[in-house]
C-alpha cells in the first residue's frame, strides 16, 4: 500500500547519492632552504585541490613564501619575510542553496522525510516546497511566465558562487646591537589582499524565475510587462584592504648591575598602522553569461506583486559603495625581573590610541597596563630531592583593550532607496553623535600553576581566571522626544569566569615513532552585569538548543 512505500523512501539518501560525496583534500608543497652563518634562505611553493563534500563545491589555492636573513656588517642583521596566496572557492549561489535542509525554495516549510529528489528511473523531479501554491503557479499568466516548477537536482548547474582570494604580504625587520644585552629592532610590514565575488544565477535557478515571475505582469493575451528582464542575475563584488605598518622596538637583557643572581630584560617600542579598506559592488538583471551583457531595470518605481494592481515591492540595486581608514598607534614596554631563576617579576604598559572613537584625547587613547609574579619551586634547595622537574606558580592582573571597528562616533546614516509613497529618496540617522565613544577595557585575573613530573614526560597546567569586559559598546534607549530610539554608547559590562585544566603525556618518544596525548577539561561562565537596552518581547530571549545570540539580558 501507499503508506508502506513512503517508509520505504529517506531524503537523506537521495541527498548522499546525488548531492554529497565523499569529500577529498589534495596538498603538496616544497621547500628549500639554505645558507651559512651570515646569510640564509628559504623558498617554500604549496598547493591545495579540494572537492568538498557537495559535489558543487571545490576549493583551490597556491602559496609562495621566500624568506632571507643576512648580517650586512658585524652588528646589523636584517630579516625579510614574502608571501602570496591565490585561493578560489567555488559554491552555489548563495540564492540558489542546494545543502540538505534548504530544499524549500522560501517557502518555510519543512521537507517531508519521505520526499524524494527522484523518480524511479532516477531522473530528477519537482518538489512543492515554493512559496505559492501548484494550482496558482499553473494557471498564473496563461501559459506566457517563466516555468514556475522547483527541480533541486536540476538546479545543480544552474547557480555558482566563485569568490577569488589574493593575498601579498611583506615583512623587513633590521636588528642592530648597540651594545652588550642592548639591540634596537626596526620592522615594517605591508599587506595587500584582495577578494572578487561572483554571484551567479542562471535562468534554469528557481529563484531567478520566481523574481521574475512574481512582478509580471499579465492580462488574457499575454504579457504586458517584465520588470526584471527575462536572464541570468549576477552579482559582482570587488573588496581591498591595504595595510601598512611600523615600529621600532629597544630591547635590553643583562644582569642587573653585573650581579649574576639578577637579570633585567624588558623593552620599549612605539607602533603605527593604517588599514584601508575599499568595497564595491552592485547586482545586474537579463545578464547573458556568453557576451557578458546586461539589461537595464527601472529602480524607482514600485512594481506589483503577481498582478495586482496596487502594492508591490521596489527592486533592490544591491550597490555597495564603501571606503574606511583606520588608523592606530601604540606606545608600549614591558620589564622582567628575576632572582636566581626563581622568582619572577613582570609589568607591562601602553598606550593605545585610534581614529575610531571621540574627538577628545582621553577617548581616543586608551592607557592599559599588566603585572605579574611567578616562583619557580623547582628551583627551591628544598625541591631537589622530590624529582619534580618543573612546579611554578604564577599570578597576573592587568588590563587589555579593544577597538570595535564596526562603530562610530559620528552619526551613522543609511541610503533606504525610494518611498514607496512618494518615489522620493530618503535615508535614516541610525544612530546619532557620540564624541564620548571610547575603548572598550577588559580587567583580567589570573591565577595558574605548572607541574612536570617524570623527566617532563608528563604536564599539567591548572589555571583559574575572572575576566570583566567594562564599558562595552552597545545600544542605550533614548528618551523618543530627542527623535531618536537608541544611541551606540559606552556601558556593556559582562563577567566571565572559570578554569581551564590541561594534562599532556608524552608515551613513547623515539627516533622513528612519537605517541603524544592531550586531555583539555574547562568550565566558563558568563554573566551580563550590566545592559541597557530591553527588548520588548520574550520570543526575543529563547534560542535553540546549542544556540548563541546577542540578546542580552542582565542578571543572565
């Protein structure tokens, strides 16, 4: 009967026989290095081939890397560092999914587990997973619109998505020893990269033929008009980021005041850097893929939806027009010192500035400092007798900063389009002026403890942490009279806690045969002290099961 044929069916496997395979990682590289005392080399090549586990979906890059140290004189050495990667990831459209699960064509409804992506001859069929129902979809503009059926395996050729990865990066650094334990660093480094997406839906993609279809419109004798030309869609999308940075660093490492029980090291160093960023891209319709043209579509009006004659929708142009900068510049040093090997003390400090906050001083520069202490029992007279090869403890407190690209403190205001009412261009404020936007700090404690026991063939790292982010950027409410709702201001405070356990074992240890193991055992807790924004329904705090989201609560 019916009903013992459909159990008899599982979507699953028709997805594993046409859809995924077995997915295999091809890699081969080669290296060359050499040299002598004053003057080394290293050339490296690689290549990867991958077909990932969708039969649509591959994976390709190249990489070169060259590397020379040299010691032009007696107390310089210079360091040079160059790298290029060319990757290329092939996909479907991100339109035009085809992975297990997206089978509704935006529908919203779930598959059936006893749908089949097949008939019996194994030749691909329709599925009613669209958002309109078969009877409508039939009937609908008497025989004159796109073919409004949903084939998945149809569609595996139909849609691609190739997005090409170049990547060049430059490192020079020259050392010079000024004197004994003192040396003088002076590094730069350059970095180009670049990414071209290519989002591609052809005519036989159900998606292109139901945004067609959709704004048609249509009497008894046939069309009368197609807003979106009858072809392809593409989406073409260009992204560079180009980053230049220096520093200069002074180093010193000796004992303190020539007495061996002491030594002194620590450093100082100013860093500065500029990342620019440019992004552009925009969407074409009635694209033809053999001469690459187009058509061109009307974005200002409002176009009915399946032939009606009020309401509608306007077409989006998908236009990305973008150019940052943002600059950074640090000042830092750190000291150590240390009492026969023993005992340990470090301190750190800098000061970070950025374009990204206020126009105040004390907004853009934000000081942060570290300190810690360290004993190395091992070391202990007392300690010689219990064969522990390694037991230290050690403690830091200290403050780290963070700079939140994604904000400004200069108000923000976004490009809508058309009002559907008077066809007129408008745009929203998102978020007004905030010249007290600053750093976001992050106090941290920590309290850790290393044991090595057996000639280090066993490890054990033990670590407790607390951690309070402070003054998080977020959404504040605004009194509605000032005509906004919200303001990105400082506030946040999130609490997190736990520990971590680390145990590593080194069983076999040979020439010809190494058997290592690593057990890692943590627990963390966050918690939200501190969050200003309410949001209004409860549906807007449940997640599923495994979920995260960024609807915070306080107290949770």
């Amino acid at each position: 009967n019916r009903v013992a044929l459909l159990k008899t069916y599982d979507l699953r496997k028709d997805y594993e026989k046409y859809v995924y395979r077995n997915a295999v990682n091809q890699q081969a590289s080669l290296n060359v290095s050499g040299g002598g005392k004053d003057l080394n080399y290293m050339v490296s090549v690689g290549t990867d081939n991958n077909s990932n586990q969708l039969v649509t979906s591959k994976y390709k890059r190249n990489t070169l890397r060259t590397a020379l140290n040299f010691k032009p004189i007696d107390r310089m050495e210079v360091s040079t560092d160059f790298s290029y990667t060319n990757a290329l990831a092939k996909n479907n459209s991100v339109n035009s999914p085809i992975a297990y699960g997206t089978e509704n064509a935006g529908s919203g409804s779930l598959s059936w587990p006893y749908q089949r992506l097949v008939d019996a001859n194994g030749n691909p069929i329709a599925v009613d997973y669209v958002p309109y129902r078969a009877s409508f979809r039939d009937t609908a503009g008497n025989g004159f619109l796109q073919n409004w059926k949903y084939i998945p395996l149809a569609e595996l050729d139909q849609s691609a998505n190739n997005t090409k990865v170049q990547d060049v990066l430059i490192n020079v650094a020259i050392n010079y020893k000024l004197a004994k334990g003192i040396s003088g660093i002076l590094a730069y480094s350059y970095q180009n990269s670049r990414q071209d997406i290519e989002d591609w839906t052809g005519l036989g993609a159900f998606f292109t033929r139901n945004s067609i279809n959709s704004v048609t419109q249509w009497n008894d004798k046939g069309v009368i008009s197609t807003p979106i030309p009858i072809g392809d869609m593409l989406f073409n999308g260009f992204k560079r980021s180009v980053s230049n940075m220096g520093r200069i660093i002074l180093q010193y490492d000796r004992p303190w005041f020539s007495n061996p029980d002491y030594n002194l090291s620590g450093l100082i160093g100013a860093e500065i850097k500029q990342i620019r960023t440019d992004e552009n891209g925009a969407k074409l319709f009635g694209f033809n893929r053999d001469n690459y043209s187009y058509q061109r579509v009307n974005y200002n009006v409002t176009m009915p939806l399946l032939n009606r004659k009020t309401g509608g929708i306007q077409l989006e142009d998908n236009v990305i027009l973008d150019a940052l900068t943002n600059r950074y510049v640090s000042i830092y040093g750190n000291i150590n010192l240390s009492y026969k090997n023993r005992y340990i003390i470090t301190g750190s400090a800098r000061q970070d500035a950025s374009n990204l906050f206020g126009v105040k001083a004390n907004n853009r520069w934000s000081p942060l400092w570290s300190a810690g202490i360290s004993w190395l029992l091992q070391e202990e007279n007392f300690m010689q007798d219990l064969a522990i090869p390694l037991l230290k403890l050690r403690a830091t407190y200290g403050f780290s900063g963070r700079a939140q690209t994604s904000y400004s403190p200069l108000p923000i205001i976004y490009y809508q389009g058309n009002d559907y009412l008077t066809g007129y261009p408008y745009a929203d404020i998102t978020s007004p002026s905030n010249q007290n936007l600053g750093w976001e700090r992050i106090k941290t404690i920590n309290l850790a403890a290393d044991i090595g026991l057996f000639n280090n063939r066993l490890n054990a790292t033990f670590e407790w942490y607390r951690k309070h982010s402070m003054d998080l950027i977020s959404s504040t409410p605004l009194d509605p009279s000032t005509g906004y709702e919200t303001m990105i201001m400082n506030g946040g405070y999130l609490l997190a806690k736990g520990f971590d356990i680390q145990i590593r074992t080194a069983n076999i240890q040979n020439l010809s045969f190494r058997w290592n193991t690593s057990l890692l055992l943590n627990k963390n807790r966050n918690i939200v002290k501190e969050y200003h924004y309410v949001w209004p329904r409860a549906s807007d705090y449940v997640l599923n099961s495994g979920s995260a989201g960024s609807n915070f609560l306080k107290g949770y």
